[in-house]
C-alpha cells in the first residue's frame, strides 16, 4: 500500500519544479491523497502572470474534459434509481434526438463509451442543443458499439439528457448530486464570468498558426463560459483530491455511497479497449503501464490542461492542474506516485534519416536540407539556420525555429532509411535517391489547398497542403478526433473523409467557389473561411 511519506513530497517538489521549466506554464496545482482520506496539497508558481499572483490552495483551475466523469457519475446514479435504461435510445429521453440510423439507434452506453459513430465536435456554438440537433444532418462513420472514437458531443448529448430527466439545468443538478455529496465546496460546476476573480489565468501559445515549443511565448487564452456536460467544470486541486478518494473507495464518499457497485464497476470498466494499455469505461479512461494500472481521466480548456488519476493497487490518487496549455499533467502525476517512465526513443532511427535532401525547384524553399546526426538526436541545417530538432513521433520532427515552426518535418518512410523529407506541401528527396516524380494534383484538388479561419477559440485554423497530387489536413495542434496531419480521401458525395479510415466520423466539404477556388470549408459541420 503506498504512502504519502517524505519522499513522495520530496518527489512532487521536484518534478513540479522541472514540469514549471520544460513546459513554461505559469502554474500548477497538485494534490495526492489516499484511500483513508490523507491528502497533501501543494502549489508552484504563478496564477496571474501579468499581476504576479501566485497559485494558492484555493485558486480555481478548469478541468476539462474530467467533468465527463462528473457526468457518467451522475447518468450511473439516474440508471441505479432506475429513471434511466442504459441501453435505451437517447430519443426515448430526447424526443426530439435525430441522427440517421446505422445499424441500430444511439443508446446512452453508447455515448459513455465514445462508440456510438459520431463525430468529436469542433464546439462551433457556445451551447450543446444546436450542436446536437446537426446530427441528423451528419451520417455516423460507424455503427453504434463498433469503433471507439472519443467524442464531446456525445458527452454534450448526456448533459441534455440529464437536464431533460432532473427538470433542472446540468451544473445544477452537479451540484447537488456529485459535488454536495462529496464535499466539494469550492468546486463551480460551469465556467461563468461570476467565478472570473477565483480563476488562474489560462495561457496558450501566442502565436496559434504555429507548433508550440518553449521559444513561443504565451499570452492570457481566450475567455469564455460554457454549461455543457463533456468539460465545464472549475476546481482546486484540493476539491479534486475527493473525487479522486472516492474512486479509490469505488464510488464512496463522506456520508456514504454515491454509486451501487454495479454502476462503478461499468463506471471503471473499461466496455472497449482502443489499444492494449487503453479502455475506456463510462467518463473514465484506464491506462495499464510497467504493470501498473491507473484510471481518471485528462482535461484540456482553451489555456488550461488537467489531469486526475487514481491507483487502486496503491491506494493512492493524484491531481495536476495546470493553467497553460503547454504542461504534460498525466505525466507528472504518474511520475509522483513513482511509476518510471517508459523507455521508448522516438529518435532512435536518426542515423537513417541523416543525409543532404534537395529541394523541389517548385516549392517555397529553395535551399537544401540538411540533417545531422548528433547527441540525443537530429539537427537541420539550412542556409544559415542551424537548430536541434525535436522528435515527435512517426517520423515527425519540429524544427524550433521561426522559418521552419509552421509545421512538422516528416520523414518518410517512418522508419529505417528516409529518402523523402515533407514540410508541409514541399519535398525534400535525398541527394542521390531515386523517387518517384511529384504527382499532380487535379485542378479541383489544388483548388482547396490553402489556409482556413474561424473565429472559434477551440480550433482557430488549420491548413489544406498537397503532397504527392493528394489532399492532405494539417493542424498545429490537433483538435479531439482528429491528427495532426492525415490524408483527404474524396468520397462520392463530393466531401473529403478524414483519414484512410473509412469508419472515422469527421469530413471536409468545401463551398462558395470564387476564380475556381473554394472560400469556405466545412470541417465535421463547422464553418471555416480562406485567409490566404
């Protein structure tokens, strides 16, 4: 049974110092408390940046997407008093719930579990009822209980749900069944411009047509409110702590339980298992790793990142709440309760991909690449640019520097010797491969590419690049449903499908056609506009 003895603190201090330098947040909370109710709470750093004020005990974080937890709690608790079948349509609730029917209709499992077939949602409105209501307008990429792919619609639709069934407004009814119980006093379970003056500072990276790295500097993210059951919920890191406790003590809290047994072992679950050290259950995630199984879930907000675990085998929780986008709060917490990092090098094909690559006389740069093999991993060399690059994964690479930071390098093939180099839409080929030519894109096909805005602080823009003839989607920082780069595939109803996947819910449609090219683009249903 683990202990919160001095060197766990010690540990804390330590990591958190070193998370505040690596990523450049402002702050950060953290809590860790075990199942008979010891907790610890220790805060780093700076809540206000500008005003210099530094994070408390009581200062309030966002917390994302833990609040779908919040939500499965209370759905769990309707299904034990027997208000609420968990297999039933959401129209049996909803009436007015419309969404084309694939295989069977959507079921309140289905959404807990992220399988019923719809898309991520790009929170193109401020609210959750006319986000619904498009589904009908939208065909599931999957039938229901086939593919897991996460979605806060799904969790938007429970909110709705539980409004319909309780008579009263979602954080309402929060408040009374989750947060009361369980003494969360300090806990706001919707982000309003009432708990503003409590709230840390988010931050995000000021520049968001770019990859963040710790040469970008941050400034305050953008405001908003928002009530919707998939992440609406401002906590301290304490408050947090008796969420976590009472997952350790399967659903019970101070003044008794909050769930049947049966209800927190479908909460934990997990119903469906994306990969093998990943399942989900109902609003909890489970993650197995060096023989060590966690379950909580992640949170990110525009400018806030989140993070709760818990162990059961220890019995040991922790909190890790953050207010800059930038932090690895999963990370951390795992690291507190001691587990090792994993010993994976994603650099460790760079000898392969060492070599001089040349340009393609019709892309925007015109001077070759070089990359260098050295300690750690690859630097590039470019006219007068010399900088260390970091691995990404899958071949990605950053290079942080202004002329190069727009996106990713990628190397490809992905592993072994790489003779073909992609920044964004241009190809480098290494000196003395033999490649195939650039394939031509379909004047329809060019006509899409360029560079796409909307006023929607969760997903500002993105980018449509052609690479070998081919429609590719590229993204700074990848949106929930979506990567940070994947293929366009043309469908016969003249949208573009996200990804080689046929069951992936999320598509691209193009329209207002002007000089031949497309001004608007319609990412998964969500306006965006040309701005090249």
């Amino acid at each position: 049974m683990g202990t919160i003895d001095a060197a766990l603190l010690a540990r804390m201090d330590n990591l958190a110092a070193a998370e505040l330098a690596r990523s450049g947040a402002p702050g950060i909370a953290v809590a860790v408390t075990s199942r008979d109710g010891e907790t610890v709470v220790r805060t780093y750093g700076l809540a206000n940046a500008e005003a210099q004020t530094p994070v408390r005990a009581d200062t309030l974080f966002e917390i994302g997407s833990i609040g779908k937890t919040f939500t499965a709690i209370v759905i769990s608790q309707l299904a034990d008093e027997g208000r609420l079948d968990l297999h039933a349509p959401v129209a049996s609730v909803l009436p007015w719930f419309e969404m084309p029917v694939v295989g069977r209709p959507v079921t309140f499992h289905d959404l807990l579990t992220h399988t019923a077939g719809i898309t991520s949602g790009i929170d193109g409105t401020p609210e959750a009822a006319f986000q619904v209501h498009a589904l009908r307008d939208r065909t599931p990429g999957s039938a229901p209980g086939q593919r897991y792919a996460y979605s806060n619609l799904g969790f938007k639709v429970l909110g709705l749900v539980i409004a319909a069934v309780e008579g009263l407004p979602y954080p309402d009814v929060v408040r009374r069944r989750v947060l009361e119980p369980l003494g969360m006093t300090q806990t706001e379970p919707a982000i309003t411009n009432a708990i503003r003056p409590r709230l840390a500072v988010g931050y995000a990276y000021e520049a968001d047509d770019r990859i963040g790295h710790l040469g970008h500097p941050l400034a305050p993210a953008t405001w908003l409110e928002t009530a919707t059951a998939d992440g609406s919920i401002a906590s301290t890191a304490g408050d947090m702590a008796l969420l976590a406790r009472m997952l350790l003590r399967r659903g019970e809290g101070p003044s008794g339980h909050l769930l049947s047994e049966a209800s927190f072992t479908r909460l934990a679950g997990p119903h469906t298992r994306p990969s093998p050290d990943f399942g989900y259950g109902y609003g909890l995630m489970t993650r197995v790793l060096n023989g060590r199984t966690f379950i909580g879930h992640t949170g990110g907000m525009i400018g806030f990142v989140a993070g709760l675990q818990a162990e059961p085998a220890s019995g040991l929780g922790v909190v890790v709440l953050m207010n800059a986008i930038s932090g690895a709060p999963m990370m951390l917490g795992r690291a507190i309760l001691g587990l090792e990092p994993a010993v994976d090098d994603p650099d460790e094909e760079a000898a392969g991909r060492a070599g001089t690559y040349l340009p393609n006389p019709s892309g925007a740069n015109r001077q070759p690449l070089v990359i260098v093999a050295e300690e750690g991993g690859l630097a590039l060399h470019s006219g007068d640019t010399m900088v260390s690059l970091e691995a990404l994964g899958d071949g990605r690479y950053l290079a942080p520097h202004p002329a190069w930071d727009r996106f990713a390098l990628l190397f490809a093939p992905a592993d072994g010797r790489a003779d073909i180099v992609w920044h964004g839409g241009d190809r480098y080929v290494r000196e003395g491969a033999v490649v195939p030519a650039t394939g031509l894109p379909d004047p329809s096909v060019a006509a899409i590419a360029g560079h796409y805005r909307a006023h929607n602080p969760w997903t500002s823009n993105f980018w449509v690049i052609i690479r070998d003839g081919a429609p590719w989607l590229l993204f700074t920082e990848a949106p929930d449903g979506f990567e940070n780069g994947q293929p366009l595939i043309a469908r016969p109803d003249g949208l573009y499908a996200v990804s080689d996947d046929p069951r992936n819910p999320e598509d691209l449609r193009f329209d207002t056609m002007v000089d031949g090219r497309p001004l608007r683009a319609w990412l998964s249903g969500s306006p965006y506009y040309r701005v090249d």
